[in-house]
C-alpha cells in the first residue's frame, strides 16, 4: 500500500528578516541603556535634594525668619522641599540621561528608523484618513478584509501582508502599485525587495538605488534615501554585522525633524512613565510622615 505525499512545509523564516526586526534590535539595545540610565537618574536626584534643596530651604527659612512670620518657620520646609525636588528630578534626569547616554551611533541610527516610521505614518494618514494604523495580527487582518482595493491603497495594503509574513500576497498587491510615477516605481520594486528578503534572499539594493536617482529632490528622495538605507540595515542584521552605520550615514540630511521625533517618543515616555511612580513615592513618605510624626516629631515641632 502507497502512501499519499504530503506538501513540504515551508522553511521557517529567519526572525533577523523579519520586517520589524530592525525594531526589535532597537528595543532590545534600548533596554541596558534604560536601566543604567534610571540608576544614574535616581542618583542624580539623591545629589539634587541633598544640595538643591538645602539651599532652597535655608534660603526659604531665612525669608520667613526676617519677615517675622513665626508660624511659616515652623513649617518642615526642609522635607517639603527634598521631596519636592526628588520627585521631579528624578524622572526627568532620568529621562534625559536614558535618551542620552547612548553610542551616537546608535542613537543617530535610531533617530532615522524612527523617522522612516513616522514618515510612513504620515503616508498612511494619507490614504486612510484617521483610521489607526492596526499594531496587532486580529486588527490587521480586520482592516485588510474591510480596506478598500485600489491601486492608492496598494503599498498600504501590501506592508500589512509583509507585517504578516503572507509574502504571495504581498507581491500580488505590489504588482498593483501604480507605476506612473518615479515614486511609484520605487514603491513597487522596494515592496518586492523586502517581501524577497523576508523571504530568505537578498537581492541587490543597486536597481533601487537607480530608481531612487529619477525621483525629484524633495520629501519623497529623503523617504526613498532612508528606505535604501534602512534596506542595508536590514541585509547587515541578517548576516551578523552592523546594522546601524546604514542608518546613521544619511542622519545629517534629515535634518532637526528626527531630533524632535526622538525626544517625542524615547524621553517623553519615560518622563511621563516614572513621573507618577515618583509622585507616589513623595505620597507615601508624607502618608508615613504624617502617620508617625505625634509619636517621632520632628525637630522644632
């Protein structure tokens, strides 16, 4: 008795080329840097409410003192005001110190990644109005069984597929991106060069670099530019090398845009993250402060 064959299950893809794998090599490198840089904020602000404030407090008690207001110099400055400090010095240093004290390298390539995001989500608002760009698998394949299917929807279209890993259907809508255009003709050929290199190979970025060549100075040939470098990154990830000189080489041309988007997105999270962590701390001390003070008064009370 013969037995049926069954097809051959495909090759696992290789997660360093996956679409988002320059993302995750990012958020990965992020979190060392996150750590330390919490470590040395926090210590930033033991130094800030151990001189900061007892100069303020001092300063403070003096005012009060030579104005005659005897009930204000009875008021515990001193731990009103170190925790004040501590509360807000904290998190912003931080903050600062995170989104700063990292390899320029590094943080001009991460600068220019998220540039490229962002430009893409400007593109998106252009074609899909105020609808979310979907961030999950369910969401995604909503949006794709509901988008409209036309050739302005296309490179849209396309990138959920690549989000997905269904790489035939990727190719089948990028062969319905317009090529009426330079640009056009980019997406096309771009789309199919990530779906190709998703997929395993890694074929050349040189036609690309061509076609980039005939697209008009402007915003589209900075998109195109970081696109090309961005796919450079993505074949230096894939073989083990580094991945983060493509995207630093083209930082200086983007100008102050990608600064701006940088402090957006890496040190106003984690400001607006830990602030309220800090607040809670304060809370809690002045909770316990007044808690236990009728049985451990302060000093001059």
């Amino acid at each position: 008795m013969t037995s049926a064959s069954s097809p051959a299950e495909p090759a696992p893809l290789d997660p360093a080329r996956h679409p988002a794998a320059i993302a995750a090599a990012i958020g990965a490198e992020w979190r060392s840097y996150r750590w330390r840089g919490y470590a040395v904020g926090f210590l930033a602000a033991v130094l800030a409410s151990g001189v900061v404030a007892p100069l303020l407090t001092t300063s403070m008690i003096m005012v009060f003192a030579l104005s005659g207001d005897a009930a204000s110099t009875r008021i515990p400055w001193d731990a009103i005001v170190w925790s004040s400090v501590f509360a807000l010095v904290a998190p912003w240093a931080s903050a600062t110190i995170f989104s700063r004290w990292q390899p320029r390298l590094f943080r001009e390539a991460t600068q220019t990644y998220l540039w490229l995001a962002e430009s893409a989500e400007h593109s998106w608002a252009r074609v899909f109005g105020a609808l979310p760009v979907p961030r999950d698998e369910r969401s995604t394949r909503e949006l794709l069984a509901s988008a409209a299917e036309t050739p302005e929807t296309a490179v849209e279209r396309a990138g959920m597929w690549l989000a997905l890993l269904e790489l035939d259907r990727a190719r089948a809508i990028a062969a319905t991106i317009p090529e009426t255009t330079p640009r056009g003709r980019f997406d096309r050929a771009a789309t199919r060069w990530l779906a190709d290199f998703t997929g395993g190979a890694t074929p050349s970025l040189e036609p690309l670099e061509r076609l980039a060549m005939l697209i008009p100075d402007g915003n589209d040939r900075l998109e195109v530019a970081g696109w090309i470098a961005l796919g450079h990154a993505r074949v230096a990830l894939a073989e083990g090398r580094d991945w983060r000189t493509p995207l630093a080489s083209i930082r200086k041309e983007l100008g102050d845009a990608p600064l701006h988007i940088y402090r957006r997105i890496v040190w106003w999270p984690v400001f607006r993250r830990l602030l309220p962590m800090f607040a809670l701390g304060t809370a809690a001390y002045w909770a316990a402060y007044f808690t236990l003070d009728p049985y451990f008064p302060m000093p001059g009370r």
